[in-house]
C-alpha cells in the first residue's frame, strides 16, 4: 500500500494557512431547509419539492438578512461538533494495533469518543451516518484505479462497482466522481509517466476518458446499471446558470436510475481556471446534489497523526472538531505518480462538504466494501449543525477571486466582527482587473483574505472613490456612488 509523501511536502493541517479560502463555521450564515413529510429539498435552491418555482436564480437569497448561527451558552457538553469549529471533545489513543483484511496495515488507534452518530464495530453497531445515507457520493482517485504502468487495473474496477452496485441494489443513489482519464491515457499513448505540460495532459485525457468511461459501463451493466459521463469545468460550477444545468442534469439522472461518472473536463480546462484535483469538485457535486454521505476513496486508509508507516503514528477514527486535527502533519501526492490530489486536498474536501452538513468517510479503496456498509474503517469527518445557503455556499467555495481589495483595521473589524457591509471608505487599495457582480477578496493590513463577496463596481472606478464617505460621493458624483462597494447579503467570511 504505498502512502503519500510525508517529509519536506508536509504541513500542518491545523494552521490557518493550510485552510485558506475556507470559512469557518462561525462566519458562516445559518440556512437549513425542513421540508413536510421528509422530501428532499428541489434543486440547488434548497426549495421543497412540490412547492412553487423560485422567482429568481438559484444563489439569491431568500431575504436580504443572512442570519448568523449562534451557539447557546448552555449547549450540552455531548452535543456534536463540526470540524469547522474551535473546540471540541478530547481525542483518547489505543495501542492495539489493526491489519485489516484488505492487506491494509495500519498502527495504533486515535478517536474521539463516539458521538450520537456513529459507534465501533466492536459493539455489534455501524456508523448510522453512513447506513442511513440515501444519496452517496463516492470518489476515488487515478492511483487507486490504474497499474504501475498507467493502464487502467480492472479488477479494482470491479471491486468499487461490486460496492456501489450493492448500493444501488439497495434503493440508495450512487454518484461517482471518478479520477483516471489522464491515467488511463499514458499506456495507449506510450508515455512512461504524467506529463507535466498542459497540452500533454489534455491529449492522454482525451485517450483516457473514453477508456474510463468505457470500462465502467461496462462494470455495472453486470449490475443491471446504466451510466451518464458528466464532465464538470470550473466554469460549471462558478457560472450560476451553469451551476443550475449542471444540478439538473445529474438530478435527472439519478430520477432514470443511472449512476453518472463525474470527472474534470481536462481536455479543455486550462492552467488558470481547473480544480486542480478531483476531492474538491467532489465535495462540491456533494453540495450540488445535496448529498447524504461523501466518500473519499484513495490509496491511503484513513487520516493519521504522521506518516502511518513510521513507529507512533495513530489513525484518527473521528474528526468533530479543528482540535481533533491539532499537530497534525500530512504530504502532498502519493508516490504513484499519477495522481494531482494528496492528504491535503483530501481534508480540505472535508472541510467543505461538512460545512454544507455532509458527513465524510476517508478511507483507502479497497476498503470501499466496508467503508460504505458502515463498518468503523478510515475516517469519518463529522458534519456541522448548520448549513449556509447555497448562495453563501456558492460564493465561497465555488468561485475564484478576480480582485483583492484592501482593507484598513477598522473596515476589517466592520465586516468580520459587526457583519457590517464595506465602504468605499475601508479600502486603501485595489488589485485585480474585474467588473461589477465579479466575486472579490477582502484582505487585512497582513494580506490575508478575511471575506469574499460581490463587487458592485469596476475596477476601474474604485481608486478615485477609496477614503471617501458614501454621502460625499453622492454629493459630488450623484446619488449611483452612494452604494456599497460589497453589500453584506453579497459576502461570505472566510
């Protein structure tokens, strides 16, 4: 079982740094959807089904006040937590070690104490998060699905199509978010490893994806399963309309019973806008379809304390909490060279999808079986108690900044501490070439992003208005120049 580098490529989970751009739970604002009779909210505007369209596009909120999620001072000291937010319950380490039928050999045991919803296996119970779950999202990445060689390694294959055909069989909705297609090309194309230029990439992509897909079709037709190839850009997701089509699309094919097969469009993304790897546009079609369970497949078998080959290092059974991830070191890619993922993106994965309130389980592929029949394998990341709207959601996640503005102290205090909306007179400077509606970081004195939101003017009008009130500006240029320059409603703290 090869294992992700650890060692110079390694840094700390833990750190502010290392999770840039992703907001806490305490800066996200509070949306939840309770729909009569149990039915599933419709669509990406977190609408009951059977309820009337909505007037207007899919991110618009519902009101022009974004409540905030607020925590009682008398919260019970059992209640969950979410990775996203400061504090938690303490972690408690076991010396017995593990190897699981998989050939997977694991060290000793580190988990939290187990919450409402999820128990050991030792005890005759499974993790409910999991076995409850009605629509699933599994991805699983190149090294996982492909030999030494590149070529694709059909029994693995199987193997996971074995595992989401139970599934399937059991009434529940399976989407896949599937790596591979550059993988799958090299072989066909004679290239002995990942080629680093774009160009390259696009062409064994082009070769490989139909080989992919064509292998899977071909694995669950023994299920009795159709597939659907769905091939995501960034612009997919970031685009509103796109964003709708997209959920459309995938929705009626899980209403037909197919499984769609999502993967990056490779072959015309470019070096600028890509997601780079396959766990964030998986927790992201997680928060597009609204699922009930993320499930990230890869060559490694759970998220441990350091490098899980080397004496006392310990699985992390559960994560509720940022304290669970305290000192914790991972690498970047794996040693299989074929992949673009690593540790990393894989928790920042979990960051994501657990602020949309999914639960994830990290584990290593062959332990898909388990994974997804609920036993107590790799890692589950425990969901938040709130669930920002699918705007708030959008803005944050799925877009890409097109500008930095600068803040002074007092307009950074204003937006994070009061909500409050920014002013042409906070700002100091402007970076970036962008448009109005265009989303755009604020950042500190340091330079550090402290919020995105939606610009209301260009780029170029900006610097003649920074350090000036609203009412002078009106009273000098008219009364356009008296709005914001980010409202609140349009702003996502990060």
């Amino acid at each position: 079982m090869a294992y992700p580098s650890y060692g110079s490529q390694a840094a700390d989970i833990s750190t502010p740094a290392a999770r840039s751009g992703v907001p806490s739970a305490r800066n996200r604002a509070r949306a939840s959807t309770s729909c009569p009779g149990g039915s599933r909210p419709d669509e990406v505007t977190t609408r009951c089904q059977g309820t009337p369209p909505p007037c207007r596009a899919m991110i618009e909120p519902t009101s022009r006040a974004e409540a905030r999620p607020e925590r009682s001072a008398n919260a019970s000291a059992t209640a969950p937590y979410d990775i996203t937010r400061p504090g938690g319950i303490r972690s408690t380490r076991s010396s017995t070690a593990s190897t699981y039928s998989s050939g997977v050999t694991t060290g000793h045991d580190m988990g939290t104490g187990a919450g409402p919803r999820s128990a050991t296996t030792q005890n005759g119970r499974v993790r409910e998060a999991v076995t409850t779950a009605r629509r699933v999202v599994v991805k699983i990445g190149s090294s996982s699905l492909t030999t030494a060689t590149g070529g694709l390694a059909t029994d693995r294959v199987d193997t996971l199509v074995d595992a989401l055909g139970a599934l399937a069989a059991q009434g529940r909705e399976v989407v896949l978010v599937s790596s591979g297609a550059i993988a799958a090309g090299l072989a066909p194309l004679g290239l002995p490893r990942r080629p680093r230029d774009l160009a390259t990439q696009q062409a064994a992509a082009s070769v490989g994806q139909g080989l992919l897909i064509g292998r899977y079709a071909g694995s669950f037709a023994r299920h009795g399963l159709t597939v659907g190839q769905v091939l995501l850009t960034v612009d997919d997701v970031t685009r509103r309309a796109h964003y709708r089509n997209a959920y459309r699309t995938l929705r009626k094919l899980l209403d037909l019973r197919a499984v769609p097969i999502v993967n990056e469009n490779d072959t015309v993304a470019t070096e600028e806008i890509r997601f780079g790897d396959n766990d964030r546009l998986a927790a992201l079609v997680a928060a597009l379809v609204h699922a009930d369970l993320l499930v990230l497949l890869s060559d490694v078998d759970a998220l441990w304390t350091g490098d899980p080959t080397r004496p006392g290092s310990t699985r992390i059974r559960e994560v509720r909490d940022e304290r669970d991830l305290a000192g914790v070191t991972v690498g970047g890619a794996g040693r299989s060279g074929v992949g673009t993922g690593g540790m990393v993106t894989k928790v920042e994965a979990a960051r994501i999808a657990t602020g949309f309130g999914i639960p994830v389980v990290l584990t290593a592929a062959p332990l898909a079986p388990a994974a997804l029949a609920g036993e107590e394998v790799g890692t589950l990341f425990h969901p938040g108690r709130t669930r920002p709207t699918a705007r708030l959601f959008w803005l944050a996640h799925a877009t890409s900044p097109r500008g930095r503005l600068h803040l002074d102290p007092g307009a950074v205090q204003a937006v994070v501490d009061r909500r409050k909306s920014l002013l042409p007179a906070g700002i100091t400077a402007v970076d970036g070439t962008f448009t109005a509606g265009d989303p755009v970081d604020l950042v500190d004195t340091a330079g550090d992003p402290v919020a995105r939101g939606l610009v209301n003017y260009d780029a170029v009008e900006l610097p003649t208005l920074l350090g000036r009130s609203t009412a002078d500006l009106a009273a000098t240029l008219g009364p356009g120049y008296e709005r914001e320059v980010v409202h609140r409603d349009d702003l996502v703290l990060l």
